[in-house]
C-alpha cells in the first residue's frame, strides 16, 4: 500500500478540519480528506464504507482513478485510512473527482466540506429506461467520466437519531439548491454520497430532536451544505 503523505498544516483551527492526504496508485498521483475528531462523535451516512447510524471517530474522502474498476471498495478506502493512521470505526467515502479543490463554508457552528465532479449528472426521478440498460439522452447530461458530490458536515450538538436522517435530508435539498443556482441541469449524480457527523449524547446535555431546514440547527447546516456545494463546483465543468 502506497504512503499517504500530509502536508504542512496550517489556518485557525475548525470543528470540522480534514487532512490532506496524497497518494501514488497505478502510477496516478490521488488525493484524499481525512477528519480525524475522534471519539465523541455519531455520524450517519450512506457511505460505502461505515454507512448508516453509529459512533465513528473518522472520515475519509479519498479520489480514486477514473474507470474505476475494484470490486471492493469498502476494504480499499479502509486500507487507505489504516495507512493515514486512522484508528477505529469510521466512515470512507471515495469519487473521481479532485478532493483537493473542495469547498468549505461555516454558519453558526455548522460546518460542511463538499468534493463536487458533476460530468454524469441527472434528475433522481429519472425514466425507467436509464436503470434498465438503455441509455435515452434524458437519463444523464455531460460526457462519460464518473462524477460525485461528495458531503461530510460537522454539528457541535447531539442530535436523535431520527434528527440525524432529517440532517440528511436537509443536507441533500441544500444540495440539489446549490446545483440549480449554479445553473446545473440536475439533482445530482448516481452515487452522491453524504456523512453528518453530531456530537454523542451527554448526561444533561439537549439532545435535538430535529434538523429540517427551519430548525435552528438544520437551517445552520442547510447553508453551510449550499455554500460548501456551490464553492466545489467552479472547480469542476459547468455547462
């Protein structure tokens, strides 16, 4: 396995502040985030790798070649992190496009890192046709290189469980929000993916019970989300 090297760190320190990492791999320099907050903290996500609701001490954004073709991605982006040095369960995301020209953006305390390539991109209610082999021009818009949005947010609350699925539906309308401004014919790509990582409960510590986009706490990350999407996508091709 290649070394994933770290720059030189520098910048106020954040709630939620990624490494970056870069590789060698078949001869392609790759690059990677990774957020190491440690225990403490609950995250859910549809991420290959660490999916659903559970304690997790870490976060990986790795980007992988282009043609992409293992078939376990999962044991891949879990050998990433033990290279890194991450301990524990955590949670690995991974994408075509350059990790290292990502967006970041802060409201209230929430924060989000967003990873955005865009060049396979289409409506979630698609036709039929585009998951059954055929390939109408209206499935997808843009060449054939895969693309990813990719996003990791950070809360410094507690959040239920119920709350947390609520933080990534907001997360994914903020989302969609973000690409329409941006003049992005779509709602996303087929394997957009997302991690909200919240503070574990504490003894006497509020324990919020949701994160919709007009609660206080889900309105914080809805911006956040659509400042962190929009600053991803100029570095990507826009129609």
């Amino acid at each position: 396995m290649p070394a994933l090297l770290p720059p030189p760190r520098t910048g106020a320190a954040r709630l939620l502040d990624p490494e970056h990492l870069t590789r060698v791999e078949d001869g392609e320099r790759l690059h990677a985030l990774l957020w190491r907050p440690g225990p403490g903290w609950r995250m859910v996500s549809s991420a290959v790798l660490g999916g659903g609701i559970a304690e997790r001490a870490w976060v990986l954004n790795a980007q992988v070649a282009h043609g992409y073709r293992r078939t376990d991605p999962a044991r891949h982006l879990a050998g990433l992190a033990r290279t890194a040095g991450a301990r524990g369960p955590g949670v690995g995301l991974m994408t075509a496009a350059d990790v290292s020209a990502h967006g970041r953006a802060r409201d209230g305390g929430a924060e989000a890192v967003a990873t955005a390539g865009i060049s396979v991109r289409g409506w979630a209610a698609a036709p039929q046709e585009c998951t059954t082999g055929a390939a109408p021009q209206e499935c997808a818009t843009g060449a054939v290189p895969p693309g990813t949005v990719n996003i990791v947010v950070a809360l410094p609350v507690a959040l239920s469980d119920a709350a947390l699925v609520n933080a990534v539906m907001t997360a994914t309308e903020a989302k969609v929000q973000a690409l329409l401004d941006a003049g992005l014919d779509c709602s996303g790509t087929p394997t957009d993916a997302v991690c909200v990582a919240a503070r574990a409960p504490r003894d006497g510590a509020d324990v919020h019970a949701f994160a919709g986009p007009r609660s206080a706490w889900g309105a914080r990350l809805a911006r956040a989300v659509h400042r962190a999407v929009g600053a991803a996508l100029p570095a990507v091709a826009h129609p």
